[in-house]
C-alpha cells in the first residue's frame, strides 16, 4: 500500500448521507447520491475552497515539523523547510486517523501477510485467499464486505458486540431518521432505534453476531448495508475474538481455528499530535480527552483544537461550528469561561458515562447534543464574513 497522512480506498462511499455531511452554508450538488463516494466529496471540498477564496490562505505541501508555545502565549512553528514563523494562534486541524492502532502480538505472530485497514486500497491483492478481518466498526465491516467478493474465504473477528446499522431506513438515509428522534425523551428515542433496527434487521444472534446489551448511541454505530447480506450469504464469516496464533493458524476464543493467507487489522487509531512535544500536550494514550466543547485547552487559551472528536454522524457541519466559535473567540466576539477547566472535565465526564468503556470512545459525541452545545456559544449576530450558496 502506498504510504499516505490519511488513507481511503477505491470503493470508499460516506457513511454519513449528503443532507446531513454538508456545510450549513454549502449543500452538495444536487445530482450526488445520497452517499456521495470519496472522489465526489474532494471535488466538493475543491467547489468549497473555490467558492469562499480559500486556496490563497492553504500552503499545500507544508510540514509542520514542531510547534512551542512561547512565554506570550504567541507560537514558534518549525516547518519542514527548516524555516521559523510565528503565530498569535495554534488551531489543531490535523485529524485523528493517521497513527494505526495495531492488536496486539498479532503481526509479530501471523506468518502470512498482515496489513491495518490504513494500508488497504483495493481488493486485488487478496483475490482467492483466506481472509481474517479483525474489527467490527465501519473500516472492517467495509473491508469484508469487499474481501468477500474477490476471496476464497473470509472471516471477521467481533470481540464485542456492535449494532450494524443498515445505510436506509423506510427508503431514506438514516442518519436523516435519527435527525427527528432529538425531540423525544432519550429513553424515548433509544426505544425508537432498537425497535426500527429489529424490525428491519432481526436478531443480530441470527446472522452469528453477539446481541448488544447496551443503547444504540452508546457505542459508536458502525453503518453497512451489506455485512449482514454478506453473512447470510455465506460470503462472510463471524468469528470470536483471537485467542492465539500460531504461524498461519489462528484459534479463537470459542476453540475454533482457521488457516489464514492474510489479516486486515481494522483496530482504529491513536490520536497522534506529532509536532508538539509529549510532555507538553499528548493523548495518545489518554483515556480523557479535557477540552471545552472538544476544542479549548483549559490551560492554553492560544491553542484551539478542530474536529478532535468522533460525531454519531458527519462530522464536517460540527467541525465547521468549532471553526466560527474559534473565529468569534480570536476577534474578541466570545469569551472563554472562567470555570473552563471545571467545564472541560465535565464534559469528560459525560462521555465517560454515556459511552462503553473503549479507546475509541475517548472523543464520542452525541451529534445532536454536541450540535446543540457549539450552536448556543456562536454569537447569533456574526458579521457577514462569508457568502452562503442558497439551497
């Protein structure tokens, strides 16, 4: 696989529908699918740029190699040309699906050939092999999917429950079904879920996979309409978790084994701040992020974070609210609170509370909630900065 900062494959569509990924001022074109696919989506980030004049503010091919914080509160950046600027303000844009997250053992192990999901690009290389897919969030479930149509066998590794959530629901997408469920009670609304995916899946127990014992939203959701075709198709094999591997073989948690040719490891991402220097911020390893609205460091007021956080949904409209608050904040129209760091760990708190207890639930939010939260802080009577398109 070609290395790169982040990574999709050929087929990648959008797990989010184009209603509800779109910019509030931006809509997708309108001939787009409901999920746009990933080329579709560039060209939109492209006609975005173009439209608001961004690209005379982007330096492409720019590395920021290190960021210090100075004695004012200004920042010194070491770019990858060596060269030293300084800034008023640090904001953080950098993503959180760079760094892959490996299982432990396993690659030092399996004596066939092992890959992360970061690594995949395309199917080719596994065209009649034996495939295991370890992971059952969106990257794994994707990758099966498209495995099984190429390979002799494919298995996926689930070590725990997950709800696989169908891309449509009563013919429309589903994250616009979702949408209507904020105006009940959340007792109320999770009943709603469980019911609509029972009826529209079943048992989960009846396509081998383990029946979540918890909310919908208190995990986050993995959307694939074809997994579960896949499974009871004979396509896709569920497998218990891993218990050891033995050169090519591997025996799972249930007594089972299988000989493998190759293994996909779709086990997520640490977050990865590589510029600044570990004593300074890092939470690579945290199981607590403490930031105010997933975005203000208690601590440093010239350092704002962007889209460090895992939406229930897309996650462009939320990060394009962040954006607007960070832009209020530097030209003096908000304030941060006085009890910032009382509410930076409350809000650490919550999602300790409303999510299961995993690395990849350090940054959940609930996308309506955590909408609702940017929305009250972003003055309503912000100047005219910007030329919205009109749907």
């Amino acid at each position: 696989a070609e290395p790169s900062h982040s990574s999709v494959c050929e087929t990648t569509h959008i797990i989010s529908s184009k209603a509800m990924s779109a910019y509030e001022d931006f809509p997708m074109p309108a001939h787009y699918p409901d999920y746009p696919s990933h080329a579709q989506v560039l060209e939109y980030f492209r006609s975005y740029a173009r439209h608001f004049d961004l690209y005379p503010y982007i330096r492409f091919n720019t590395r920021v190699e290190h960021a210090e914080l100075q004695a004012d509160q200004s920042w010194l950046l070491r770019l990858g040309d060596g060269s030293v600027e300084r800034f008023d303000y640090l904001l953080v844009a950098n993503g959180h699906h760079h760094k892959p997250r490996h299982p432990e053992g396993v690659a030092e192990a399996f004596t066939g050939d092992y890959y992360h999901s970061h690594d995949y690009k395309h199917n080719r290389p596994f065209v009649g092999q034996r495939v295991l897919v370890i992971g059952s969030g969106n990257s794994g479930c994707d990758c099966a999917v498209e495995i099984s149509r190429v390979a002799e066998r494919v298995d996926i590794s689930i070590r725990r429950a997950q709800y696989i959530i169908p891309k449509f629901f009563l013919g429309q997408p589903t994250d616009t079904f979702n949408r209507y469920l904020q105006y009940l009670p959340e007792f109320m609304a999770n009943l709603a879920r469980k019911l609509a995916l029972r009826i529209q899946v079943g048992r989960y127990r009846d396509y081998q996979l383990p029946e979540p014992d918890f909310p919908v939203t208190a995990a986050h959701p993995t959307l694939n309409s074809e997994l579960l075709y896949k499974i009871r198709h004979g396509k896709v094999h569920p497998r218990p978790a891993i218990a050891q591997i033995e050169n090519r073989r591997v025996y799972f948690k249930d007594g089972s084994n299988q000989e493998y040719d190759a293994i996909v490891a779709a086990t997520g991402y640490f977050i990865s701040l590589p510029f600044f220097d570990p004593d300074f911020v890092s939470y690579e390893h945290a199981e607590r992020v403490p930031l105010y609205l997933r975005m203000f460091h208690p601590e440093h007021p010239t350092l704002i974070f962007i889209g460090l956080f895992q939406p229930q949904g897309a996650i462009w409209p939320l990060s394009d609210y962040q954006a607007k608050l960070a832009a209020n904040y530097i030209a003096g129209r908000w304030q941060r609170p006085a009890n910032i760091r009382e509410l930076a760990e409350a809000d650490s708190n919550y999602i300790a509370k409303a999510f299961t207890r995993s690395m990849r639930h350090t940054i959940e939010v609930h996308y309506e909630r955590f909408r609702q939260q940017l929305w009250a802080q972003i003055p309503k009577d912000e100047p005219a900065w910007v030329h919205p398109v009109e749907q």
